[in-house]
C-alpha cells in the first residue's frame, strides 16, 4: 500500500516524459485493482476516485450554475472531499 501512495504521489507530479507516465499509470492502474480486490478498501478507493473526480471537475461544476444552491452543494461536496481525503 505505501508502494501505491508513492506511486500516486508521482504520479501527480508532472515532471515526467511520456514513457516514465506511463509506466506510472499502469502501476497506478494495478494499485487500483489490487485495492478494489481487498474488501476493506473497496469503498475507500472508490470514494476516493470520485471525490478526485470531483475535485478536478470543481470549476467546472461551480461555473456550471448560476443557482446559488448548486454551488453551494459544489462547495459542500468539495469540503467533504477534501476531508475524506486527508485522513
């Protein structure tokens, strides 16, 4: 598992050339798998993805609307995320 944090901490670091990424998506790609597989993670990771998902689409989702009560559920979701994903 620390194996597949690292990995996703380079991953996020752009500073590589495309065949470096690669590899790092497909050892990414199998952390996700493995961790999918494992009952205890399953929700975790799962949660985890969207809440990423979510996050990367923030602007997006927030500039979508002009309803204040979407953005603030936007909001809403987004502090949740945030959360989850420091623990």
């Amino acid at each position: 598992l620390e194996d597949c944090e690292t990995v996703y901490t380079l991953k996020s670091e752009r500073h590589y050339n495309s065949g470096e990424r690669r590899i790092l998506k497909d050892k990414w790609d199998n952390c996700v798998k493995e961790l999918l597989e494992n009952d205890e993670y399953k929700a975790l990771v799962e949660e985890y993805i969207n809440c990423k998902y979510f996050l990367a689409n923030y602007d997006y989702n927030y500039k979508q609307s002009d309803n204040f009560m979407v953005q603030h559920w936007v909001m809403n979701e987004a502090s949740d995320c945030h959360n989850k994903l420091e623990k």
